[in-house]
C-alpha cells in the first residue's frame, strides 16, 4: 500500500506479509528488528530516508522464514532485501487514488480456552481452560480494507478471508491490538504440530471467526 502527497512524492508505505520476524530466532538476545527492520531499511534506501515504512504480519501462524532461526545477521538481510524488492516492484506497479471516505468497525468473539497439549501429536481430546476473547477490526480506507485479529491466524483462514471478501483490496493483519494466540484451521487438530499444542483455542473457531470477519467487513 504506498500514500502520496499531491505532487506524486511517496510519503508512506504499508507492507504486509505472512510470515513470522523470527529468522533471529529465541536465543538471539542481540537488539534486532528481524527481516521487518530490514525490510524498511531496503525501502527506505529506494524510496528515500524521510519516507515512514510499516509492516505488517499477515496470516503467518504457520509460515516461517526460509532460514534461521539463528544469529547470522546476514540472513536476516537477506530475507529483508528480497522481501523489499519484490515490495518496490509492487510499488512501481500502483496507483494511487483519493481516500474519500474512512470507516472502522470494531467486535469481539469468544471462544472456548484450551490448556497447552503434552505433545505436538494429535490429541483425542483437550483440556479446558477458561475462555478466549478474540478481537476484531476492520478499517476500511476508501476501498482497501484492513483486517486486524489479535490472534495469529493460519494461512488458510487468511487466504479464504480474502477470497470471499467483496473487496479486492483486503489485508489481514495478526497481532492486532492484542495477543491471543494461534488460531488454527479444523485440519490443523486432526494433524497436531507445534501450533495445535500450544493453541489457545478449543477446535470449532475457524468457521464462525471467518463468518464474523465477513460479516464485518460487507457491513463498511
């Protein structure tokens, strides 16, 4: 998503891509922004210093970086300059238009907690844990749409969102005012995986978390 100002001079751009800032990886205790700081460094190399650069995590719950995780800082450039590059191509490929109108909604849903499994198999059931408030919001800048869960979606439920929205424009961003944890795909449950163990969400939230989005974003 790139702003201009009246003489066609970028003064923003908004980047937003599913997969997780963890090339560093946990035991990086060096100060590091991961490939997002060196994302905005690329761009900002092209389009210019006093141009503000956002990223944003899309539905990335089950995307890693390519590399890592570890604490080789050129990798972590490397994933930012490819990630930056094919941004800037993007960029070059956009047109503008005049935000006319701005609209925001906000919800919440609740759903049914699960404690952490033993294991990363699948499980034949779940301990119950109290429950789980998911936040919702959809911004809507003429006709692009924002998308913000405070959860970490799995790709598959980002992707379906944005399949079925009316609006082309759709972005989904994760870890939007707050952090609620994965939240996975029915198939995710019969598969097990780091995801399903740690989830915080009993099965059954797919489906009526896609219901509500929607409903969300065809009411702007």
């Amino acid at each position: 998503m790139k702003f201009e100002d009246f003489n066609n001079k970028t003064l923003a751009v908004l980047v937003n891509w599913p997969c997780h800032g963890t090339e560093s990886g946990q035991e990086n205790y060096q100060i590091t922004g991961d490939w997002p700081g060196a994302t905005v460094r690329y761009i900002k190399k092209q389009e210019g210093e006093k141009v503000v650069v956002g990223i944003t995590a899309g539905a990335s719950a089950d995307i890693n970086p390519v590399y890592g995780p570890g604490n080789n800082f050129n990798e972590i450039e490397a994933i930012g300059y490819h990630v930056g590059k094919e941004a800037k191509k993007v960029l070059n490929q956009t047109a503008t238009f005049p935000a006319r109108s701005l609209q925001t909604i906000c919800s919440t849903m609740t759903f049914p907690g699960k404690k952490a499994c033993k294991d990363q198999f699948p499980q034949a059931s779940y301990e119950s844990a109290p429950d789980m408030e998911i936040r919702l919001k959809a911004f809507k800048i003429g006709d692009l749409v924002l998308c913000g869960i405070s959860g970490e979606l799995m790709t598959e439920i980002g992707m379906e969102i944005k399949r079925q929205s009316p609006f082309s424009g759709t972005l989904i961003v994760t870890h939007c005012n707050g952090s609620s944890g994965y939240i996975c795909t029915e198939k995710a449950f019969t598969e097990g995986g780091y995801e399903i163990k740690v989830t915080r969400l009993m099965p059954g939230a797919e489906k009526p978390l896609v219901s509500k989005l929607l409903e969300i974003i065809h009411s702007l």
